[in-house]
C-alpha cells in the first residue's frame, strides 16, 4: 500500500485500501498498523484535519480493528 506523508508530529505517514476499507498509518516511532474497516469519509476527514494525531485518537485508534504489521 502505498502512504503519503503528512504533517504530524506522531503520524509520518498514512495510506488507504478503499477496496478493503483498510486504513495503514505509519508512527514517526516506526510502527507500522492497519485499522481495518475504515470507511472512505473517515480517511478523509484525516488527511483534511488540522491535528493528525488528536484525529486519529478521537476517530479511529480504538474505534476499528489493528494490527501491528511493522
């Protein structure tokens, strides 16, 4: 998959699988998850919010399922 950085200081990166709706974020601490069942508007609303970080707590990191895949 490929991912786009992005301004954050805890996310360094992002990309996403609209097909499986799988969501992959890349850690400035080089952790590498898939949140599984995002939705499209989800990913979205990501990449167009000001905090990365404050985004992905409050919206997808214990909303969805992970996996640690790095």
């Amino acid at each position: 998959m490929q991912r786009q950085l992005v301004e954050s200081t805890s996310i360094k990166s992002v990309g996403y699988d609209p097909e499986d709706e799988v969501l992959e974020v890349e850690f400035h601490s080089g952790g590498v998850y898939h949140y599984v069942g995002v939705p499209p508007a989800v990913y979205e609303g990501m990449l167009a919010a000001r905090s990365k970080g404050r985004y992905f707590g409050d919206f997808i990191r214990l909303r969805y399922p992970y996996e640690k895949v790095r």
